[in-house]
C-alpha cells in the first residue's frame, strides 16, 4: 500500500474521531443548557391569575383570615375582661376579677413602699405584652381580709392565680435577686417559667397580622398594575 494513502487515512481517521468527539461535547453541552434552563424556568413567578385561582390557595387564605378573625375576637373579649392593662382593683372587686379570667396576677402593694413602686413599673409594662394574662393591683392596707385569707406578710408581694386559685407568689425580692435594679426581662422570665405568661408575645402576634397585611396589600397592587396594563 501506498505510503501516503495510508498517512491520509489515518489523518482522515483521526480527524473524524476529533469531530466525533467534539459533536458529543457539543451535545452535552446543549442538554446542560435545557437542564439549566429548566431548572430556572421552575423558580420563576407563578402568574398572579393562576394563584388568585387556585382552589388551595384560597383554602388556606380562608383558613388564616377566620384565624385572625378568632384570635381578634378573642382579644376583644380579654380587653373586656381588664386585659391589656395594669388596673387597680378594690377588695370588693377583688374575687370577680381572680375568677373571672384563666391567668391573673395580682400585686398587693403599700403606696409608700420604694418597692412596691418598682414592681409596678415593671407590671405595667409587662401587662400589655401578655394580653392572656390579667395584670391587677390592690391596696393591702385596703384589703385586709384578703391580705389574712392568704397570708401576706411581706410587701411587694405578686400572687399569681390560675383559674381563681392561688398557685405561687413572688415575695419581695427574693426571686429577683433581692435587688431593686432588677430588669423587666428578669421578672419576664420569672413569670414566663411560673407559667403565668404565654411564650408568645402580642407584638409577635400583630407582626404576623403585618405580614399577612403586606402580603395582600402586594397581591392587590400586582392586580391593579395587571389591569391598568389591559
């Protein structure tokens, strides 16, 4: 065989394994891009129209506006239990409002004990935070008979009711460290483990009612610029 020809059909072998090779690369390639292209087309935004329809959708929106509707009525009622605020009470009002609500915690104070004045800074900061809780003060000096029926000796002293029964108290200082400067988180923390005060604050709760808030506020301003484009 001729020298040359077998050089050239080597030559032509070698360069078709070449092509071959690079036609494979170039299909990979390409399937890639589909795959990437795919993959980017799925983390696109869903058409308004198509989630305003969307039989789920509307399920779970109904769902959490009659949630918000039950959690707001139910806030109406607490606030018209005393929720929500730091109230003094008198001894005649004293057993309606210890059994009128599941969580109730009550200061017995003295007007002109230094100490008492500090609890009731902390309390009524405290009182609008944990609406399921009541948060009341009474006049010790007032209320004598209770002051006997439950054994109060020291002053400040928080009693701490739960379905009208008395189940612990903070006497003093004590659990605070026996100091004045005490925080209202330390206090916070004291009552949340007591379990006189949910976990879960108000403001958390008016954060979610925000979120859902903006939310429809941003799905109708997306449908007012879809119909002012028609």
């Amino acid at each position: 065989m001729d020298p040359d020809a077998v050089k050239s059909t080597l030559s032509n072998l070698a360069f078709g394994n070449v092509m071959a090779a690079a036609a494979r690369d170039y299909q990979k390639e390409i399937v890639a891009k589909e795959k990437a292209q795919a993959a980017s087309a799925s983390h696109e935004e869903v058409d308004l129209d198509e989630l305003l329809d969307d039989p789920e959708l509307e399920k779970l929106h109904a769902e959490r506006i009659a949630a918000l509707k039950k959690e707001v009525e139910k806030r109406e009622v607490l606030k018209r239990q005393g929720h929500g605020e730091y109230r003094e009470i008198t001894e005649g009002d004293f057993l309606g409002e210890v059994t009128g609500s599941e969580k109730v915690i009550c200061h017995f104070y003295h007007r002109e004990f230094y100490r008492c004045k500090i609890m009731d800074k902390h309390l009524k900061t405290l009182a609008p935070v944990y609406l399921g809780t009541k948060f009341i003060k009474l006049d010790a000096e007032n209320a004598p008979f209770f002051v006997t029926k439950l054994g109060i000796k020291t002053l400040p002293c928080v009693i701490l009711f739960k379905k009208g029964i008395a189940v612990d108290r903070l006497v003093g200082f004590q659990d605070l460290g026996s100091k004045d400067d005490f925080s209202t988180r330390a206090l916070e923390n004291i009552l949340k483990m007591k379990g006189i005060i949910d976990e879960k604050k108000k403001d958390e709760d008016d954060e979610d009612d925000e979120t859902d808030m903006s939310m429809n506020r941003r799905i109708r301003s997306s449908t007012a610029q879809d119909s002012d484009s028609e």
